[in-house]
C-alpha cells in the first residue's frame, strides 16, 4: 500500500511538468516585416504567436518552409500546425482556426508608367498578376479565369521575387500585402528605382489570418482550445495591442 502511494505522488508530481513541457511545432513561410528570422523578435505575428504560447504553457519550435510546404507539412501532421493564414473551406476541412491573430490589407502594385485601375474584376482583364505561392490569391484569379476573365498568373515562391518581376516588366502587377510589399521594396529595391513602384489604393481583400492547427495531430483541438484561450487573455490584458502599437511605430525604420 506504501508503494502505492509513492508511485501515486509521483504521477501527480509529474503531470504539471508535462503538461507545461509540451512543445507545439508551427511552420511559417517568410512575411516580412510580420514574420521573418531576420527580424528582432520574429516580427509582430511570430510575437504575438509566442507570447500567447507562453501563456497557454507551450514551449514553441518555429520552421520556416516555402509557404505551400509550411502548409502541406502541418495538413499532413507532421508538424502541429502552421501560422499566418485565411479562411478557406478547404482549409477548415484539415485544420482548426485559431482565433484572428491579424488582418491584412492586399493590394496591387505596379509601375508607374502602366495607366491602371481597377474598380471591378473585369478591369483587370488581359493583365499578367504576380502572387504567392500557396496563397488564397491563386484560387481568386483562377476563378477569374473561369468567370471569363484573361487574366495570367504568374506564382512566386518569394516577395521579393515579385517585386523584382514587376520592376522587370515580367508581370504588369504584383498582388500582395501592402505592408509586406512595401518592407520589401524598401529594403531591396534601390531609392531610384522605387519611384517607379505605386499601389492601387483600392484594397483586394481585406482578410483575417490565422494559426491553423492539423486535424492530422490528435492533439489538435486541444492545442487549438488552449491557443485560444491564452490569446483572449492577451487581447483581454493589452499586450496584443502593445505588440502591435510597437510594430506600426517602427515600420518600415529598421
């Protein structure tokens, strides 16, 4: 009987450690200035992803991948889930949504010698677009093209490979968040030529991004209900405000 309780205590003894050692893996792809390993922190997004873990007693292990394998890695379980994505159906059926950690704002950019605007889908008929691979912005152009409107997409596994394109007149516009695309153009793209770079000021969409946990990971829902959890508590408490306040009041300076 002794032994028994020793071995209980034990067990309870080490349940709270295991409980707070457990350790979510997340995929991302990069999305400076919101999530990047070269960035200070990881940017805003990574920093609110951590802090929120933190809370909810995870440990964290980061791995950035090409946007369509962060994707593919987390829908097959190999890793827990992925970070920084819209709402698709098609996406719900492998993953459950956190709640909104962002929302971005994604527009066009083109060069300033090209006479563009655009107010309906049909405006961008016959224009060669640039987008992200793996992104939600292919399957909205495709759907163009199967509404009956020409236009060519052209898919780049990195943003500034998009700009670059653009400034090459490759593609007659770039589609992306403004944000991100600004952070790349002011970093990789000479004083001189940046001139020749505007953006449409009316947006494309207007999105809420997510941490996507795998369906595939039977540890899903729980990591996704206590993900949650703490995330409510830092936009309860003000950090995820503080977070993002920072973020906008350094942007585009480092």
């Amino acid at each position: 009987m002794e032994k028994t309780w020793h071995w209980l205590l034990l067990v309870l003894f080490f349940i709270p450690i295991a409980i707070q050692a457990h350790t979510l893996r997340l995929t991302s792809g990069e999305y400076a200035p919101f999530i990047s390993q070269s960035i200070s922190g990881g940017g805003p997004i990574t920093e609110i992803v951590m802090q929120t873990a933190q809370e909810a007693d995870f440990d964290v292990s980061l791995g950035y991948f090409p946007w369509h394998e962060s994707m593919s890695l987390a829908q097959q379980g190999k890793w827990d889930g992925t970070i920084g994505w819209a709402y698709t159906p098609e996406r719900a059926d492998n993953f459950i949504y956190s709640d909104p950690i962002y929302t971005e704002s994604v527009g066009f950019f083109h060069l300033t010698t090209l006479d563009f605007d655009w107010q309906l889908p049909r405006d961008l008929d016959g224009l060669s677009i640039g987008v992200t691979k793996g992104f939600i912005d292919v399957k909205a152009l495709e759907e163009l093209q199967k509404s009956g409107i020409d236009v060519k997409i052209q898919e780049f596994l990195e943003e500034k490979n998009k700009i670059n394109a653009l400034l090459n007149r490759q593609i007659d516009v770039a589609l992306g968040n403004l944000d991100v695309l600004k952070k790349v153009i002011a970093q990789h793209v000479a004083s001189s030529e940046q001139q020749r770079l505007v953006h449409h000021p009316r947006p494309m969409r207007i999105t809420p991004l997510y941490v996507l946990f795998s369906r595939a990971n039977k540890s899903g829902y729980d990591n996704a209900a206590r993900f949650n959890k703490a995330l409510r508590q830092l936009k309860a408490d003000g950090r995820y405000q503080s977070i993002w306040s920072k973020f906008r009041n350094t942007l585009y300076t480092d």
